[in-house]
C-alpha cells in the first residue's frame, strides 16, 4: 500500500500502461465508484430498476480488457477517461439493446473525439442538483423550484449543461473535461462559466444560492 492516495494511482497507472494486467485491475476496481456514479446519471431513467449499474461497469471491464493492448498502442487519453469512454461506450450498447428505436425519445448521445457517451436528462440533472440543496424544506417549493431549475437546464446549451455535469458530478478537472470532449481548456472553461451563469440567474435570490446546490 502506497501512503498518498495520488502517488498510488499514478504507480498503478505506470504499471498497468508497462502491461501489467493486474495493476490495472487495481487501478480500474479503485475507480469504480466514480465510473458507477456515471452510469448512473446517464442510464436512461425507463431502466432504472432493470439495469444496475455495476453490472454495467464490470461488462465494461472485460471488454476493455481485450482492447488494452489496442490502448497501449495509441494512448489517445490518460487511463481513467479511457476507462470512462469504454463504460459510456457499453452503457450505449446497453440501452440500445434495451430500447433500440424508443432511444429516440431520449436525449442526443454526447459526442467525443474518439466515441460518445448517454447524455444526462435534464430531469435527472435537476434532481441530483435538486438533493444537494438543503435550504428549501417545504415539499411545495421543492417542487417548484425543481421546475425552475429543469426549465433552466432545458434552456441551456446542450454542451454547456454536459460541462456541469463533468466538473460537479462526474469530477473531471477542466483539463480532464477538455479532453474528453476533445476542445479545448479555454473552450471548456468558457462552456462552464456559461452554464454557472444561466443557473445563477435563477438562484439569485435564494439562500445560499447556486453555491448551494455546486459546492
């Protein structure tokens, strides 16, 4: 065990990019909360109680496996966001297998320079913001302004609302949300003040803001 959390990774990283397959099934298992946490955002909510989302991520896992080597050879991410993109990756073949034409009714899937992932719903989005804010009680004004916060969401640009929920939810640095989406630092970082300012305009005046929902 390695005594910094950061120092671990990146050894581990080192050994598995070397060829290393047991490093790198540490290093996946160490990631897998947050590759759930994405799963989950983006599972289209008609399979939230068929599909669970370790399940996804584990299928994901032996096919990465097979395609390590293909990796090794281009290297076109750091390992967690090709992690990422190879679960996003199976999540599509997931719901594709599960809706197949009725994924039309469902949002856009979210391009990257080297394949896609499900975009987030904004509904889904709204809620998962909506759980971080403590300053509303009443179950009337919840409801309320979950619908300004959904009518916010569907107003915004579809990528500056999918730059929220790398940098808040998914936890990727700007760096990180950049190259997964293959633009760049200053694209992103312009995407994500964008999409704070829409938000702010609707949570001006409450308590706590929209700090209160992002901190």
């Amino acid at each position: 065990m390695f005594s910094n959390q950061s120092i671990q990774y990146e050894q581990l990283a080192e050994a598995a990019e070397s060829g290393d397959q047991s490093a790198l099934a540490e290093l996946f298992e160490l990631y897998k909360p947050r590759l759930q946490r994405m799963v989950e955002l983006r599972l289209d909510r008609r399979l939230q109680r068929r599909v669970d989302s370790g399940d996804v991520v584990q299928d994901a896992y032996v096919n990465l496996q097979q395609k390590f080597s293909g990796y090794l050879k281009k290297r076109d991410l750091p390992l967690f966001l090709w992690f990422r993109l190879e679960v996003g990756q199976k999540l599509i073949d997931v719901h594709r297998h599960h809706l197949g034409v009725k994924m039309r009714d469902v949002g856009q899937e979210v391009s990257l320079h080297i394949g896609g992932v499900p975009s987030v719903a904004s509904i889904t989005l709204a809620e998962h913001l909506m759980g971080r804010l403590s300053t509303v009680s009443q179950a009337a004004m919840k409801a309320e302004v979950k619908i300004k916060v959904q009518d916010a969401l569907n107003t915004m640009d579809e990528n500056d609302r999918e730059m929220l929920v790398l940098r808040h939810f998914e936890e990727l640095s700007n760096s990180e949300s950049a190259l997964a989406l293959g633009i760049s630092p200053t694209a992103a970082c312009n995407r994500y003040v964008r999409a704070l300012k829409r938000l702010r305009q609707v949570f001006e005046r409450m308590p706590g803001g929209i700090e209160s929902l992002l901190g």
